[in-house]
C-alpha cells in the first residue's frame, strides 16, 4: 500500500513537471537562464541507464527522456574526481587544467601532491589560471557546494570534519541527504545563476562493495529523491522556468577482486620507489629536494585504477651526469633502464609491469607527437598533428581492442580527434586515442601510465571498486539538460568538456579563448 501511494506521488509530480516544462520550453531565451548542476559522483552511465529503465528512478528518467540526453557521454582519462570535475568547472581537459591524478608529482617544483589527503585545498591553486571557473566568470553569483574546484565562486561549501567520519563509517545516505538539506538552506539566500552540488554516495559505495550489489543501486536511487526534491523547490519558488537542470558524473566505476602492486615490482629490480602517499604528503614536501635525490621512481595512484610513474630521465645520451625527475626518460631509455650517477643498469622497466596480471595496458611518450600503447600481447603508435590522430597496430593483438568502425582506419591514417569518439564510443576503452594523447601531453602527467586490467586493483588498499582508467565502466558518464532553452532529443556521442561550453551558452556567458569543447546545441 505504502508503495502504491508513493508511486502515485511520483507520477503526480511528474505530470506536474509535464505542465512546468511546456512552460519552461516557451521560456525563450531573452534572459539569461540559470543552471543547477547535480553531480552523481561516481555513477555508472549503465548503471544509470538500467535504474532509469526499470522505473526504479522514475525522476532521473524523466529528466532523461524529455530532456536532451547523450547515449554516451565520456569523461576524461584519468576518470578520477578532481581532473574530472574541471571539464565541468573550466571546460578542461588534464593537459590543460594541470591536474592529471588525484595524486601527481609536480615537475617544475619537485612537489608531491595527494588531493584526497592533505592537499584537498592545493588542488585549485594547482588548477591552471589559463582557463577562469565557471565561478570566476560569474563572481557575482554562483554557488559550489563540495566543488573541489570553487575558485571564485560567490558563496561555496566544503564539508565539515563529522561528514568525513560519516563517510568512513559507511553512512553514505545520510551524507548525501545532508548535503541536500545545506544545498536547500543555501538556496534559500536565493538562487543563483549557477549553482554547482557534487554528491557523493555512488563512488564511496563503489570503492567499499563494488558496483553489482544493491547497496550502489540505493546510493543511485536516493540521489534521484533528492534530485525530485531539488525539482520541487525551484517550482515552489518560481524558478523553475528560469533554469536547466544538468546530471552528469565525473567518472563511473568498476567491481574489483584481484590486486596487485607495482612498487614492489620495480623494487625488485633495483630502483628506489616512492609509493603512493596515502593521504599525507607533509613528510615528503618537508624534505622535497631530498627525496627527489633519493628516489628513482614516484608512483601516483589514482581512483585506484590508474597509476602513473614519473622516472627519472639523463640530460644527455652520455650517461653522464644526474639523472633528474625534470628529464623525462625516453621509451628506449625506460626499456634499458639505468639509475643513479654511476647509470647502473636495472634492466626493462616496461617489460617488468608488462608481466604483471594487475596491468591492462601502458601508455608512454615515444618522440615528439607519438604515443605508444603497449599491452602483454600487443603494441600500437598514436600520431598527432594539429588535431587529427593516427593510430596503428605494430605488434601482436590490438592493446586498445577497437571495433569494426575504428579498426577500419587503424593503419595510421590521420583521422579528426572528434571522429575518433565517434568510432570507439561502443568499444570496451571508449576515446582512447584522443584521451591517451591529451594525458601524454600533460606538463605533469606520469613518463609511464598503467590501466589496471579489468577486475584488478593495482595498489594496495583493497578497494572492491575502482575507476581512474579508460574501461567504459569507468570513464563513460550520465549526461542529461532538461528545462530552459533546451531542446529535447538524443545525442550519439559527447565529452563532459563539452557541457561546459552548453552551459555557459545558456547563461549567456562569452566562452573563454582556448577551449576544445563544442556546445551540445
Ligand atoms: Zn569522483
């Protein structure tokens, strides 16, 4: 009974939505609208897909089904929070917002850095100021609850101490609930013209049981209460009208259970290893230029599924000389490794984490506009000019698996970068080639990157969900506009990049020079 009534509440809401959004349509765009951006951190796009159809987030798919929604909708690599709030933030990818990890070695400076740690608040003097926040362009109204990014923003929000100790007690609900509830009291100053929420329940309850179980499930459908709420409120206040909604995540997540570990490995051969920092990393900047001397190797975890090591590189072919993190080692260089003053040898760092079940597939720098992709079976060369890519297998089995569309054009021809999304966008590593060489680019991204195979952790916190990598569990991402000024329909193929300049373009903002991201409309 209690179930019939609640269902018989939701399809009451939802012909009122009907009657609000004939309303909003007719809007015009005279004004500038408002945007609410709700970021289900973490959430699957299948997930959310599957929920949606099997009525169990009946708000969520009515937002999907009348509004304008992208089939697949693709993060950037590394698919972790923070590199992958900016697309939404600053319309950025990695290599140009300077953040490539949750965790990253800075080159220039020596420093390491661990935004889910100590550095939660360097992470926007970190974010590049050759792009301004969706805040900074509108300084006068904005609003960013749990942005990460919020430089600038009008008023922001970050969570208090009692939030985190919630998190790790597991009552990630009440977490998200809570954060609806300061999101409310915060609208009640007035809406602003942006107005950014993260939520977060889907990914903590990735990481702590997976994906498959009912628990991400719940995470997923309390959010769509929330979102049915957030809808309520505008039209209670009248804003309804005036506004887009916007759902989308900053990655998804996959079910891990098997882990490896590629310290120990490189360890093994003879090189001094930083390992990830867990959390702090007071005790390494303290002595920076030390431990810069110390190590050969910096190892960088993100999301877990991703990792990046920074090597270091000789200043000249003569083997002379100290060898220094600021020099990156070249492919040949990494393949017979040789550390310290004395360039001792070590041996085949690539080959060694090829050997390792825990690792998907590698990707480095090999020259000057080439990438190679390398697998235990297979090797592939990513060219680059300007902005059309080639890609070609040269040894062995494919490492990046294409389908038939993008097979077709693998023999290195030079192919637009857009088109490339277009073609693998159903492939089980959705626009690699493109995110590979955008990463590869990056001034801080690591000399060698790991994609975990799947099912597999790469560290050592035994995580039974992961993201960070390419797989399309991880990097493919809800994303749905309904409301002001758009037009219903459905969309093939997007980059979360290109929300950004769709948003601006609703509110009216002038997009800042430099951005590669194309409105949706
Ligand atoms: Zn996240």
């Amino acid at each position: 009974m209690r179930s019939f009534r609640m269902r018989t509440h939701v399809v009451l809401f939802l012909f009122c939505l009907v009657l609000s959004w004939a309303g909003a349509a007719h809007a015009g765009t005279a004004e500038p609208g408002k945007v609410l951006f709700i970021l289900l951190d973490g959430c699957r796009a299948d997930t959310f897909n599957r929920l949606c159809d099997q009525g169990r987030t009946p708000t969520l798919a009515w937002l999907r089904d009348h509004g304008l929604a992208v089939d697949h909708a693709v993060s950037v690599w590394p698919s972790t929070t923070g590199p992958a709030y900016a697309p939404f933030i600053c319309g950025t990818y990695p290599f140009q917002s300077n953040l490539t990890g949750i965790r990253q070695y800075l080159r220039s400076s020596g420093t390491y850095r661990s935004y889910c740690g100590t550095d939660v608040k360097k992470i926007t003097d970190d974010l590049s100021r050759d792009y301004p926040t969706v805040f900074e362009l509108l300084p006068r109204d904005s609003l960013a609850l749990v942005a990460m990014l919020d430089r600038g923003a009008r008023r922001n929000f970050n969570p208090p101490l009692d939030y985190f100790l919630k998190n790790m007690r597991g009552k990630y609900i009440e977490c998200d609930l809570a954060i609806h509830r300061k999101l409310e009291k915060e609208l009640g100053k007035g809406l602003p013209r942006f107005t950014f929420v993260s939520f977060h329940g889907p990914d903590a309850v990735g990481h702590r049981t997976g994906t498959d179980g009912a628990a991400y499930d719940e995470a997923v459908i309390n959010l769509d209460g929330i979102v049915a709420k957030l809808i309520a409120w505008l039209k209670a206040h009248g804003e309804l009208e005036r506004t887009t909604i916007v759902i989308s995540a900053d990655h998804g997540s996959q079910s891990t259970s098997k882990s490896g570990d590629l310290a120990p490995v490189l360890s093994a051969m003879g090189l001094k290893v930083r390992d990830a920092i867990g959390r702090s990393t007071f005790g390494y900047n303290f002595d920076k230029k030390g431990h810069a001397e110390e190590n050969d190797v910096i190892v960088c975890v993100s999301g877990n599924a991703c990792v990046q090591l920074y090597l270091k590189g000789r200043p000249d072919a003569s083997l002379e000389g100290m060898p220094s993190f600021r020099v990156r080692p070249t492919l040949a260089e990494m393949r017979q490794y040789r550390r310290g003053s004395d360039a001792r040898e070590i041996g085949d760092v690539i080959g060694a984490l090829l050997a390792q079940p825990c690792v998907g597939f590698l990707a480095v720098r090999d020259g000057r506009a080439r990438y190679r992709v390398l697998s235990g079976s297979g090797e592939a060369v990513i060219t680059r000019e300007g902005d059309r890519l080639g890609y070609k297998v040269v040894s062995g089995t494919d490492p990046l698996q294409m389908g038939v569309p993008a097979r077709k054009v693998s023999d290195g021809r030079l192919v637009q970068e857009r088109k490339w999304l277009r073609m693998t966008c159903l492939d089980p590593y959705p626009d690699a080639v493109f995110q590979i060489s955008q990463l590869l680019e990056a001034e801080n991204s690591g000399d060698i990157i790991v994609n975990a195979a799947p099912g597999y952790e790469p560290w050592h916190e035994g995580q039974k969900g992961v993201h960070g990598g390419l797989d399309a569990a991880q990097i493919k991402v809800p994303l749905v506009l309904w409301g002001r000024g758009v037009p219903p329909g459905r969309l093939p193929c997007a980059r979360t990049v290109d929300l950004y300049v769709t948003m601006l373009k609703l509110m009216q903002v002038a997009p800042p020079p430099g951005l590669l991201g194309i409105p949706l409309f």
